[in-house]
C-alpha cells in the first residue's frame, strides 16, 4: 500500500473553508486523512511541512500546448512538466493547434499523450469546424471524447448568430463556452495598447474598444441564448465594470485574468521587447487597479496564465513577434506577491482563485483535498524568494518577461494522484 504522509503543514483546502496547521496522508492516489492521521504508517514516505502550505493542487484553465503542429515551441510532455514545476496538477489546454481540436480524434490525441505527463491535461474543443467560424462543431461528440470546454480561443467567432447558436448548443451538452473577446476590425495591425505610449513608439495599437465591445456582446447573446458564458483574460477597466454589471443583473457570465495583468503595464513596452507582447495586450496603470480590484471584489472568478510559448527566434523581432508569453512556472509567485503581499486577498482567497474555481467552471473534480478525492496536492514555501530564470526554465520555451524577477511562493512539491511529479525539498 503506498503511502505519503506530510506532516506539520499549513493546509489551505477552499473548498471545505480548511486553513489549519495538521497532516495529510496520501494513500493509493487518494486523499485518505485531512488534519489528523490516526495510527501507525511505517511503510509511509514521510514528508516534514514545517513552514510549508499544502493546497489544492493548481488548476490553470488556459494554457496553449502547441501540440499539435507547433512542437517546436512546446509540446504536451514540456508543457506538463512546466506545470508540474509550477505547482498545477490540471490544466486545460486551448484547441489553436494544427489542426484544431474540432473533433473527438483531436481530443483523444491529447489525453493519449497527456497519459503519459506529469498534469492532468484537459482538452478544450473548437467552438466552430477548423476556428473559420463557420460552421459549428458537434459538441456531443467532443464531450463524449472528454473536452471539458469549447473556445475559438485566438480569435472570437465574428458572427454574432452563430455564436449565439454556439453558446445554447454547448451549454445543452454541458459545456463552458470560453470567449476571446477581440473586436479584430479594431486591432488589425496592433501590436499593443492603443495609447500614449504605442503612439510615442510610432506603432499601431489595438484600443480597449476591441475588448470590451465584444464582452458586452457575448453578454448580451449569452443571454438570449438562456447559457452562460466565460470571458478569458481580462484585461481592462472597462471590461472589469461591464463583468461587474451584469453579474449583479444575474447574467450568467464568469471570466479569468492572468497574473501579468496584475503587474505590468504599456510602458514595459518602451524597452521594445517582444517578450513583454501579449494578447491582450498590457494596458494602462488604470486598467491594472481595476483587475485588482475585480480580483478582490469578486468579479473576477480565476487566475488563469494563458501560457503561450514561442521560440527565441519568432521573437526577436519586436514589430513581427507573435504575441504570447509563457507563465505555468511564475504564476503563483506573481499572482502571491501582486494579492497576498500586496494586501488584496487572503491566500485562501487565492487558492481558491487558483484551484476550485476553475476546477468548478470546467466542471472537472480537481481543486479539493476532500476525502477520497484524488490525491493532488502543492507543496510551498510562501516566504521563501527565488529568482525566475528564463534558460531553467522546464517549458520548452524562454518567452517570459519575467526573467531576473525575485518572487515569493518557491514551489516544493507537486503531487498527483500520490505521485512526485515535481521536487525541491531536503
């Protein structure tokens, strides 16, 4: 019988409203004690959690694993083990590959290889055939095949019609419909914030316009549809305060941001490096207090990284870069320092942002140490600093902006299913 037993931990399970100091022991892939371990485990590898918390593991909802088609920036394995280092157990993996996650053999490639890596990787589906936008998919057969979400994630469906038929038919199948909210006849040729500083630079922005007119848009047919919608990576004021409305309207819409948004803004651009390019872009100073803000009054109901790699040479060159930055192994000590250190959030409230919530939204049973659950669970050192270096990094990729940067939260250990897949202890 195999046992793991950590001993003297913080544990910080959201779910079950837990944040004591106690035990866990771990048997045969499950949770079998949460706080007391009753008699007598010899057998059991014991790990010592003095100044350690044990959470959940990390549930990250969008993450982009270029597999396949595009391998050479990352593939399922990498991106796994970028996960596994990072403190996530479960990550849902965008269909923008090539092909396109359209069908139950895109599906089943995925969780054929995910078997093999050290996450729980779930497949996301394409909203429309081939993301053309056209025609939609036959979200029966993805939910049988084991998709968890549908997204043309990249770029939204422009038809306003067919995403509202999209939206009532994957929600008949129990799917979350995730939008990329994007106005592309306002961005074309943008490669940033439309702004002071894009205009300084000399270069075409892509205005908050594009965001939040489509936000309101999916909104607006979510609910003509009687579905619920989800609006990834927010990233401006505007976009924030339309959520927030709607929400306290009843509306059935839920969204995510990412840990870059928490921290950076337009003016990191001036350096005129590609690896601080993403989409959406880094906003203004008023657009990063108020996805703080959304963040801790709620609105905002996941951190999500939106890990995107690219290799070193499709960035060099800051006018022609393909947008995106990688963000599975820095994610929960920027998201630690920007809410926890920077006195916006409990670290349950983050936990929770991190692990439940998402692992509720994709409907998947993750984000718990409930008993009998499975046994996922991250091990960290909340105090202890570490500098994230780009070339250590585990993803296949090195386009991080966040390299040289000291953060808090070092990631000690990640257990799945009763696994190791991820050490740094003594």
């Amino acid at each position: 019988m195999e046992e793991l037993w950590i001993q003297n931990a913080r544990i910080v399970d959201p779910a079950n409203n837990r944040d004591q100091v106690g035990d866990l022991l771990l048997r045969e892939g499950r949770i079998a004690a949460v706080g007391r371990v009753e008699g007598e485990h010899p057998q059991a590898q014991v790990i010592d959690g003095t100044g350690l918390v044990a959470a959940p593991g990390l549930v990250d909802m969008h993450v982009h694993l270029r597999d396949p088609g595009f391998t050479h920036k990352e593939d399922i394995l990498s991106g796994s083990r970028a996960a596994a280092a990072g403190g996530f157990t479960s990550i849902a993996c965008m269909p923008n590959t090539n092909p396109p996650c359209d069908s139950p053999e895109g599906a089943a490639y995925v969780l054929e290889k995910a078997a093999q890596g050290d996450a729980r990787v779930y497949p996301v589906g394409c909203i429309t055939r081939g993301m053309k936008g056209e025609t939609l998919c036959d979200f029966a057969a993805l939910k049988a095949a084991g998709v968890v979400a549908v997204s043309d994630d990249g770029r939204p469906v422009e038809k306003a019609a067919l995403m509202q038929a999209g939206i009532a038919a994957a929600g008949r199948e129990g799917l979350l419909t995730i939008s990329h909210c994007e106005d592309l006849s306002i961005v074309a040729g943008g490669i940033m914030n439309e702004g002071e500083i894009s205009r300084r630079l000399g270069v075409k922005g892509m205005d908050r316009s594009s965001e939040d007119s489509i936000t309101a848009r999916e909104i607006i047919l979510a609910q003509a549809a009687g579905g619920a919608i989800h609006i990834a990576h927010v990233s401006t004021k505007g976009s924030v305060e339309i959520i927030r409305q709607a929400k306290a309207h009843g509306c059935r819409v839920t969204c995510e941001t990412g840990p870059h948004y928490l921290h950076l803004t337009d003016r990191e651009l001036l350096r005129r490096d590609a690896n601080w390019r993403m989409n959406p872009p880094l906003r203004t100073e008023e657009d990063r207090l108020a996805v703080l803000e959304g963040l801790r009054d709620g609105t905002i109901d996941a951190i999500a990284t939106d890990h995107a790699p690219h290799a070193p040479q499709e960035k060099a060159d800051f006018l022609k870069a393909p947008n995106g930055i990688i963000g599975l192994e820095t994610s929960l000590g920027l998201a630690y320092q920007a809410l926890v250190e920077g006195g916006k959030l409990s670290l349950s409230r983050l936990i929770r942002l991190m692990s439940w919530n998402p692992a509720c939204l994709l409907g998947i049973p993750a984000g718990t140490l409930t008993l009998g659950a499975a046994a996922d669970v991250v091990l960290f050192a909340p105090e202890e600093r570490w500098t994230v270096q780009a070339d250590k990094l585990r993803s296949r990729s090195r386009n991080t902006p966040f390299d040289g940067w000291e953060l808090p939260c070092k990631v000690k250990a990640t257990i799945l299913g009763g696994r190791i897949t991820y050490r740094d202890l003594p």
